[in-house]
C-alpha cells in the first residue's frame, strides 16, 4: 500500500522517557522513524486513539487516551535486564496513531491502512487501543497482508480475551464497539471456527448471540468454566496456551486481543468488571503469546487512562503489553 502522511501522525516526543546515565529506558530505545526502509523490525507499535465506536455502543467515553496512557507507562520501563539490548530499529520501533475524527468508517480505514504498513515492515504488531471496533479494521489488516504474503487464502485465526461476544447487529449500518466479531464474520474476513471467545461471562451477553455465535461454531470459553476447570488443575494460562496451539497450527496468521474488561477491578476501562481475570494471568498470557510466531497481531483495546484517578489500569496495560513484547523479541 502507498504510504501517505494523511492517516497517520508520529508518537508525541513528550511520552519517550529518558532515564539517567546507565539506567536506560524503552523511551530512549524505541525508533520511531517512519517509514522503515530496508529494515524488517521485531516488533512495531501502532495506536488508535479513538472511542467514538464506544459512544456508539453506549459505553463510557475515555479510550481514545489509551494509547498515550499505555506509552507513557511503557517508556517509562527498562529494557528486559537480562537480555542484551541496543539502540537498533531492527528491534522495535513505534509507527505512531492512526488519525480519527467524527466519521468511524473513515477512522477505521486509517487504523487498517496504518496496521498493514507496521505489518508489512515487522514481524509482529502491537496495536493500541481505542474501542474495541478497531479489532475489525486490525483483522481485516492481517488478513491481507497475510494473503499478499503467502499468495494465498491468507487464514486467519483470532483468540479473544472478553467478558463480551461482540457481535452485536450494527444500528444505522455504522460499526461499534460491539460489533467486530460479527462484522469480521459476516465479511468472510474469517472462518467463524477460527474465532475462540475466551473468557465470556453469562451475565454480559445476550442469549441471541450466543445462539447466533453457536450456530457458527464460534468457540466459547465461558470464564465461570475456566475458573472450575483451573480449581481441577487446569491453569486459565495453560488453557489459554491450548487454545493457542490448536489457532496456530491451522491458521496462517494469528491475532489475540485483549480487551481490559476482561481485568477485574480495573476502573479505567470502558464497562468496569468487579469480577475477571487477574493482571497476572493476562501477562502470562500476553507472554505465551509472544513466543509463537504465528501470532502477528497483539491487541490491547479499551483502556480508558482518564477514568482511573490511581492511574494502575494504563499501569497494568503496559505491563500486559510488556509480557509480550519479552517474550517476542528474542524470536528473529
């Protein structure tokens, strides 16, 4: 694809921390010179700091300052102490945040165009969210360059860590917050087989698209029935990484979202959950992630920075993001 300035603006200088001498930190090591030429980077980070398909949805308004939240946190770390690490753009580099505005349509062409340049120049993206409808517009991403480069089908699988389906009808035909999955399934972007729900809670969905997401085989982990398998000796990581396994070895590509909803307690996040998964567990998730290669696409949306006066939800999002970005880049 062209590269064009229009959909696209670089990360504020102002959220790369700098450290003292000898204590250097991830904001001093990020490249953020775009575009890359002639370089194949390890990981690159994209944002898209918009929660206009929130509002949309009915939720809580305050995503669309995730990414700078999660980047503040983020630079602000040491690069993995026990790992050599250099100044280098073949390491990591950040492409900046796709450019939104009152149109959601146009907004999430931007968030795809973005993603399928990051794609194209790095083995694996780190996408920050922003609402939860932008896992259409970053699926449809890895689905084409997916496709370009394997001159294929390009097969996609998409492991979701959510309380929510989402795959709610849109309204006045626009996209949402709750409508990614049924709008990646009804666009044929992916086989609905190929899509696991980890994490759904009863309390957070409709019967109707239970039903509509069973009679697509749609695979749903139901987070009271993890919780009761881990109490039997399956860990909720471990049966996290089995699911994995199983995208993996049938899909080209794969993508793992993340949506913060899933966190108990977190109060900065767009539909508060007093009940879910502990920050822990979606790091060593998040890390089993990062050691497969297939996993191109790491998404963590819905992070509303502005709604948490202690400032732990932006805190435990760059840890999550963190998580996967050890375990990633000692892959070549």
């Amino acid at each position: 694809m062209e590269f064009k300035q229009e959909f696209r603006r670089s990360v504020d200088p102002e959220l790369l921390f700098k450290g003292r001498p000898g204590d250097v930190r991830l904001g001093e090591l990020v490249s953020t010179t775009w575009p890359l030429v002639g370089v194949t980077t390890r990981i690159c980070i994209v944002g898209a700091p918009d929660d206009l398909g929130v509002q949309l949805n009915r939720g809580r308004r305050g995503a669309a300052a995730g990414p700078s939240g999660i980047r503040r946190e983020l630079y602000r770390m040491t690069p993995p102490m026990d790992k050599a690490f250099e100044i280098d753009p073949g390491v990591f580099c950040d492409a900046g945040d796709s450019i939104s505005g009152n149109d959601i349509t146009a907004n999430h062409r931007h968030a795809q165009s973005l993603c399928e340049l990051a794609l194209n120049a790095s083995r694996a993206v780190v996408a920050l969210g922003g609402g939860n409808d932008y896992s259409a517009p970053h699926a449809r991403a890895l689905r084409e360059v997916s496709a370009a480069q394997k001159d294929a089908a390009g097969t996609i699988g998409i492991l979701t860590i959510d309380p929510h389906l989402d795959v709610r009808e849109r309204e006045n035909n626009l996209p949402h917050s709750g409508t990614a999955y049924r709008d990646l399934i009804d666009g044929a972007v992916i086989d609905p087989r190929n899509l696991i729900e980890f994490g759904t809670r009863k309390n957070r969905n409709a019967s109707s698209h239970l039903v509509w997401c069973r009679e697509r085989g749609v695979v749903i982990r139901d987070f009271s029935e993890l919780h009761r398998a881990e109490r039997l000796g399956l860990r909720i990581p471990d049966a996290f990484a089995q699911d994995l396994e199983r995208l993996v070895a049938r899909c080209d590509a794969v993508m793992v979202s993340l949506d913060l909803d899933s966190c108990g307690g977190l109060t900065g996040v767009s539909a508060p959950a007093a009940i879910g998964f502990s920050p822990s567990d979606l790091c060593e998730m998040a890390a089993v992630a990062g050691r497969h290669k297939k996993v191109r696409l790491f998404e963590i949306v819905e992070c509303a920075p502005d709604l948490d006066p202690t400032g732990m939800t932006a805190k435990v999002a760059a840890e999550i993001v963190y998580a996967f970005m050890d375990s990633r880049f000692p892959l070549s």
